[in-house]
C-alpha cells in the first residue's frame, strides 16, 4: 500500500492507536459462471465516510456507497467488528435520502444484529437491473473508539475496507470532523492506503483518493486532536 505525503502531518511518537477494522461489503448469490474467473457485476462509483466526533468522545460514521449494478441483485449485509470499540448504537440505513425500516427483512428494510465479535447489518430492495447505480447509506454511532492520552485524543477508522469480495472503488473522499473548539492548527493526520491528497477546513480534515482502490487496498484515516477536559 501507498500514500502520498505531501499534505501528511503527524508528530513524532503520535502514531500510536491500532487500526480498528470497518468491513463492509454488498454481496449476493451470483450466477455460476462469475465465480470462476469473472469480476463481480458490481463497481463502487463512490465509496465515502464521514466522520464527527462528539464533545462525549463518542463519533457518528456515516457511509456512503454509491454502487454502480451490472445485474440483478436484492440485497446487502455490512460487518462493524467490536475490537476495539465499547459499542455500536444508533444504527440507521437509507437509500439515498429514504429512510429503511429497522427489524424488517422486506425491501426496504433492514435487521442489525451482534454476531460474536461483529455488529452484522443485512437489508433488502428493489431488485436492481444492469446499469443502475443505487446510493445505500449506513449510518451508526461508535463509543469508545478514541484512542485518549493526556494530551490528545485519536479517531483512526478504517474507512475503505480492504477485502471487497473483489469489487473496485472508483473515487473515495473521507472527512473526519473534529469538535467545536478545535483549529486547524491542532489537526495532526494522515492516511493509508491509495494516493491520496489531504485539506483541512477550520475542524475538519478531508482525505481524497487520487487513484481507484482495487480490491485488497483499504483507504484508513488517523486524526489527532486534543484531549476534551
């Protein structure tokens, strides 16, 4: 894996957390003949996160993948691993702005249950037809995922998983959105995974891919910050 570090600041012994890991990945049952040598009939067009951290040290991700179909498909799952994190809360899901119905396997909805040491998140629609392109986003709370020492605080999320089921990310920007209070001068990042160039507006630092991310190429984001009284 590669990064560009042109726009990449981070002080000497900061980078210190644990990547915690995000899969999440569209699957199906697909026809025969595309599992022996054939790509999946699926490209992420884009495939973004953004990332807010509370005043409470909890911080909200919400996803958003916008998936280009080649054939037909009807459903999703998404897997949130529990390491390193306390608990994931609050989960929601929509189809762009629509949104799913909780506790319900038609389409149009979708069940979160806890899996062992994953938070598995399965939905249903309309079935797609070859060339659509669907916006699905997955939204959810995380508390005790922050990295806190004395003198600072870390979000490091990996934002773009690395195993897709052999699907494409096209183009992928991620934003993680400090607390009020906090300046720009006070961000310390970096990034992971593809090129990619790196802004920061005010509290917020947004990471932007420069290059596609084939399958096995995950796109993780580390900001620091400091630590909330």
């Amino acid at each position: 894996m590669k990064a560009c570090l042109e726009n990449q600041r981070y002080a000497g012994g900061w980078l210190r957390a644990v990547a915690i890991a995000l899969s999440i990945a569209v699957v199906t049952i697909l026809p025969t003949r595309l599992l022996a040598q054939e790509p999946p009939p699926i490209t992420y067009e884009r495939y973004d996160s953004a990332i807010t951290v509370r005043d409470d040290g909890s911080f909200l991700v919400r996803e958003i993948q916008q998936i280009r179909f080649d054939d037909v498909f009807q459903s999703a799952f998404a897997e949130i691993p529990f390491d390193l994190v306390n608990s994931i809360d609050a989960i929601q899901l929509y189809e762009g702005d629509q949104p799913y119905e909780p506790d319900s396997d038609q389409p149009g909805g979708f069940t979160a249950y806890r899996d062992g040491d994953i938070m598995a998140v399965e939905w249903s629609f309309t079935p797609t037809n070859p060339g659509d392109v669907r916006t699905f986003v997955l939204e959810y709370v995380v508390e005790g995922g922050l990295w806190v020492y004395p003198d600072e605080q870390i979000v490091e999320w990996r934002a773009v998983p690395a195993d897709r089921s052999g699907i494409v990310v096209e183009e992928s920007t991620i934003t993680v959105t400090a607390p009020a209070g906090v300046t720009a001068d006070q961000l310390q990042y970096t990034a992971y995974g593809p090129s990619y160039e790196a802004t920061v507006d005010s509290n917020q630092v947004t990471f932007t891919a420069t290059e596609s991310l084939p399958d096995g190429v995950a796109f993780q984001v580390q900001v620091g910050m400091p630590a909330t009284a």
